[in-house]
C-alpha cells in the first residue's frame, strides 16, 4: 500500500478519485479482517487517505460552485451594462 499525498490526489480526475475510494473502501474492510488476526493495523492510514480525498473532492466542489456564481454574475453585469446604455442611447 501506498500512501497517497495530497498533491497526488489533486492530479487525479475525479472518477480516478473514485476509483481510488472504492479501493481504499475495500482496503480498509481487509486490514480490520487482518488486523484481528495479526495485531497490525493499517487501518488508520487508510482512513487517512479516505479523508484526504473526501477533503479534495468538497474542495473541488466548492471551487466548482464559487466559479460558476461567479461567471453568471459577470454575465448578469454585462446584460445590466449592456441594457442601461440602450437607455441612455434613446434618450
């Protein structure tokens, strides 16, 4: 197992980043299963990479959002501008 940095994870594409979780998910139920046996646990690092790319993916989501408001608010400004200078063109 690797640990995944979260460099690497923000490179990743967001169904790799599924792909990934799922594995992660997977991972996680086996190392308890072994972790009852042997006494080892690497359940806590891979907890750790679960979390690391929930955190990304709400990051991304949230960046998604701010940038979307924003583009309809510069176009929202731009019907406004547009509009009031037809205005003051007819009077």
């Amino acid at each position: 197992m690797v640990k995944l940095k979260s460099a690497d994870v923000r490179k990743m594409s967001a169904s790799e980043r599924g792909k990934k979780l799922d594995e992660l998910k997977l991972e996680l139920v086996k190392s308890k299963g072994n972790a009852a046996k042997t006494g080892s646990s690497k359940s806590r690092d891979i907890r750790k990479m679960i979390a690391r790319i929930y955190t990304i993916n709400t990051q991304d989501e949230k960046k998604g959002k701010n940038n979307e408001e924003k583009k309809e608010i510069k176009e929202n400004t731009k019907k406004i501008n547009k509009a009031s200078k037809e205005v003051i063109k007819k009077r």
